[in-house]
C-alpha cells in the first residue's frame, strides 16, 4: 500500500473514532509511538495525523502532558443542571437545514430505494386509514374546519396517554400534538438549548437530527453505542467534567444502527440524569414495530424524576404523509412548549379529526400487528442476501425490529463509490459519514427494508451483491 494511501486511510480511522465518540471528548490520545506499533504504521505517519486532526479543531495538545479529544471545563466548576429551573424562551429561531440528501438521492419513485427511513406505499395501502374517512361528514359534524387549541385534538391526546400506559402520563394536559416527531425535535431543542450549549448525542444517529442540532448552532458531544445501545459508561465519563443541555437518544431499535438499549443501561442513563439534573430527550419513534418480542419499557415508563421528554410520531408506524406526532412531558415544560408552540398556531386540524376518526375504528392494532409481520418478512428477505456476501467481508446484525440495517463494508470497499455505482443502477442507499458530526470516510451503510416490497427487495439486493 503506498504511504499517501496508508495515511489517508489512518487519518480517516482517527477522526472516526473522535467523531463517534469512541474516543470520548476529553480523553487523552494515546502517544505517538504507541499508537503506531498497536497498528503497524510508522511514527511519522501518527504524527502527521495528529497535526492534521489538531488543525480541524479535533484533538489540541498541552505542553508535556500530550494531545486530548477537544477540551472541557474542570469538573471542579461543574453544578448539578437542574433544567426545570431553567427553561427560558428557546434558542434563536435559525432555519434547520432542509433534510434533501436522501431526497436527493431518489428522486423519481421508480428507485429501488434502501434509502429512506418509512414505511411503504404497499404497508399505507393495507392499514385501510381512508377506508370509512369521510372527508365531508368530518367538516359536518366536528370543527375540523378551524384551530384547535395549540395542544391539539382532546380525544386524540386522551387517546395517547391511554396507548402509551405510563404512569407518569396521567392526563391529555401533558401531551402535544405536533407536525411529525421532527417539529417536535425543534421545539424541545429550541426550549432546553441555546447556540453555543453542549449537547450529548449518540453517534451515530438519526441525520435529522444531527441537521437540527446543528443548525441551532449546538456543540455535539457524541456518545458511542455498541450492540447494547448508547455506551452509558462513556456518558458518565463525559458528565464528570461537562454539563451538556440534554442528552438525546433513539433507545429503541435506534437509528441508523438498529440497537435497543439494554434495560440495565436504561437504568443507569436514569439514574445519570437524576444524578447530574439533565433532561433526556427520547425518540421513541420505532417502538411499535417490533418483531417477536416487545423491546424493554420507554425510559418515560421508568422516568421518576419527571427529566424524560417522550418523542413519538405516528408517521412511522402509519405513512410518512401524515405528518403527526407527539410530546409527552412533565407539566412545567409542557407550559414552556405550549408558548413556544403558539409561534405556528396549530398543527392540522382536518388530519388531527381523520386520525381520530381512524383509530375510533379500532383497526389500528390489527394494522400494527400486520405490519410487524410484514417488515419481519422484509427484513429476512434483505438478511438472506446479506448473509450471502459474508464470505466477502461484511458483517452486520439481525435487527429485532425497526426499519434498518447498518452493514459494515469489507476495507477495501468505499461507501460513496459504491453508492454511485449502485445509483447507476438505480438503488440508493444511506452511507455511514450521514449519521455523524462531519463527513468522514467509514465503512458503513445503512439499508432500510421497510420501503420496497419484497420483490423490491429481491431485485435491489441482487443488484448490491453484484457490485461488491
């Protein structure tokens, strides 16, 4: 391998492991020499690494102590949050940057998309919600025709504190109906952050999300997650000598990875933030399509200290189309959300009273269980052919439930490069550098299996397979 290329790949393998947290922020490098025996290259390439990694603004050095993962305050200067204290108007209204990679990447419906985080139009189509809607009997007998008040629709929400069974959601007072999980996302960020503020995110995560934080103008501390969900250990590490805003987290069949946090994990991530009075913000968007187990309880269902905000759409588990979903929350910031929702007026009233009126039909578990079965049919389909490449240096696992599969790529095999020439072909797919901070090279893909029927499937895959 010639040295430009070893190098390159070396500094790329760096910044991965600073970017997704497995070097947390704060932790000290290994020295120079070290690092180069442990993987076999020379000293001068590690050194002209670490140069370059420390002029990005991504490791930074003390004189006779060695090179560190970004700095942070001493923790004799750290307090205890207490956030509920705190709520202030929200951070300055900045524009989040529009969501169009994926979008872009598919453009006409003919793509066999792997791309894309949904269910699909077949999965629509059998949930029959159009069957027995009557659009004119809606306006006549409801007031679907004006606002809501800004939580939204009383019975909906009544509804939803029901379905969700917590304990600590008791009333229709503590839930908001919102444009998708993604208004939902803003406003609570907006609420708990300021530009500037420290926030701790799994990496890697939902690219939504690592959009919005961004565009707030938030410092992102990642936190690694390994096949058990976020890597609690290396969180309280970070919380012995940083106070970030909230912490943010997909728990359950998480995305891009697929993982569920373990329940011991979701004990302590609670116990973490009773501890260190930090809020914990849950997208539990992927919760409701399990497989052949239900996964462990919401952290809400756990929360005892009220320091969970519960995120849930009923875009997933219904189409992307609607366009609905919900915060449940203690009252205090519930109060803080409903000024902040007033900014937009209302979420839509007509789609609100067409929910309610589906799920007064009582089919909405019956869909909930078909469309189980139909992603796990899905997803086995997509497995048989990755199992199939194997022998060719990939490796992945089964997910449980959820949408996704993230497949790690043999060495040789370039994410961007494979995408192009898959495109070619018309498949698309997510690579791995869009769950992360900063674009890096990295040996990821994400394949969702949820869109395409299984013929679709069928066809894409075989395509994959042939070009790797």
């Amino acid at each position: 391998m010639r040295r430009k290329t070893l190098y390159h790949t070396v500094t790329q393998q760096l910044r991965y492991q600073i970017l997704s947290g497995e070097w947390p922020i704060g932790s000290k490098l290994p020295p120079e020499r070290r690092l180069a025996e442990e993987w076999g290259v020379s000293r001068n390439t590690i050194v002209h690494a670490y140069a370059d990694l420390e002029a990005e603004g991504l490791i930074f050095s003390k004189v006779g102590s060695g090179r560190y993962v970004q700095p942070l305050p001493p923790p004799s200067a750290l307090q205890p949050l207490d956030w509920k204290d705190q709520l202030h108007g929200g951070a300055n209204l900045t524009l989040p940057c529009l969501m169009t990679e994926l979008h872009s990447l598919v453009g006409a419906r003919s793509a066999i998309n792997f791309a894309f985080g949904e269910g699909g139009n077949h999965t629509c189509l059998k949930s029959e919600f159009a069957k027995g809607i009557d659009p004119q009997k809606i306006l006549e007998t409801s007031e679907a025709d004006y606002l809501f008040p800004v939580q939204g629709h009383l019975e909906l929400r009544q509804w939803i504190t029901e379905w969700m069974g917590c304990q600590q959601i008791t009333s229709p007072s503590q839930v908001m109906i919102t444009s998708g999980s993604q208004e939902a996302l803003q406003m609570t960020t907006a609420i708990l952050a300021q530009p500037g503020d420290s926030i701790a995110v799994e990496m890697p995560t939902y690219f939504g999300a690592l959009h919005l934080f961004q565009s707030l103008g938030l410092h992102l501390i990642p936190i690694p997650v390994d096949q058990e969900g976020m890597r609690v250990d290396v969180l309280e590490g970070i919380l012995s000598r940083s106070r970030p805003r909230f912490i943010y987290t997909v728990p359950t069949f998480h995305n891009p990875t697929g993982t569920t946090l373990s329940e011991a994990r979701r004990s302590q991530l609670l116990a973490l933030s009773d501890k260190h009075g930090i809020p914990i913000v849950e997208d539990d968007a992927y919760r409701h399509l399990h497989f052949d187990q239900e996964p462990p309880p919401p952290l809400k269902a756990l929360d005892r200290g009220g320091n969970v905000i519960y995120i849930n759409t009923f875009s997933k588990v219904l189409f992307p189309g609607l366009r609905l979903g919900f915060v449940a929350a203690n009252r205090p910031f519930m109060e803080r959300l409903m000024r902040y929702k007033e900014l937009s007026i209302s979420t839509n009233t007509f789609v609100q009273h067409a929910l309610w009126s589906y799920l007064q039909k009582g089919s909405f578990e019956a869909h909930l269980d078909r469309a189980r079965k139909v992603y796990q049919r899905q997803a086995t389909v997509m497995e048989k052919h990755l199992r199939n490449l194997l022998p060719k240096g990939i490796s992945y696992a089964m997910p449980t439930g959820g949408f996704y599969f993230w497949v790690s790529l043999p060495e040789q095999v370039s994410p961007q490069e494979l995408l192009g020439r898959a495109i070619m072909q018309n498949v698309v797919f997510a690579t791995g550098d869009m769950f992360l901070s900063r674009q890096t090279e990295q040996p990821y893909i994400r394949l969702c299996y949820s869109h395409e029927t299984e013929s679709g499937i069928e066809k894409g895959m075989q395509i994959l397979s042939s070009l790797l």
